[in-house]
C-alpha cells in the first residue's frame, strides 16, 4: 500500500500544474480501501465543474497506473 501511496503522490505532482493554471490545487488526504480522498482549494473548490474534473480527469489519470482504485473523493475540510 506504501508504493500505491506513494505513487498516487506523484501522480498528484503531475496533475497539479494544471489545476494551479486555473487558480486552483489538490492535497492529497488520505488512500484507504481503495478510495483516495483529496482536497480541491482555491478556484476548484468552488467550481461547478469539480465532479467532472475529478471522474473524467483525475480519476481516469490515476487508474491508468493503480487499477485498484475504486474511486476519488473530495473532501472538504
């Protein structure tokens, strides 16, 4: 799980440049029972187009290196 972890870690790496182009960025939270559980801030936070940027991008992005992913979570802390 440590490796999954710390993959998921630099994959967020990669995403991050894209999201901060838009005012926004993600913290990586927590991985547990194949969810990984995120936080959007800035503009993203408040975006009305979140849930398609966390299903059809950062979802997908992820499982294309961990395929036990079940699924992305924001959580708003």
């Amino acid at each position: 799980m440590e490796k999954e972890i710390e993959k998921i870690k630099e994959q967020l790496e990669d995403i991050r440049p894209f999201l901060n182009m838009d005012g926004g960025d993600i913290e990586f939270i927590k991985y547990e029972d194949g969810y990984l559980y995120i936080k959007l801030s800035g503009a993203c936070a408040a975006c009305g187009f979140q849930d398609v940027t966390i299903k059809d991008n950062i979802e997908a992005y992820l499982k294309e290196d961990i395929p036990d992913l079940k699924g992305v979570i924001n959580v708003e802390l």
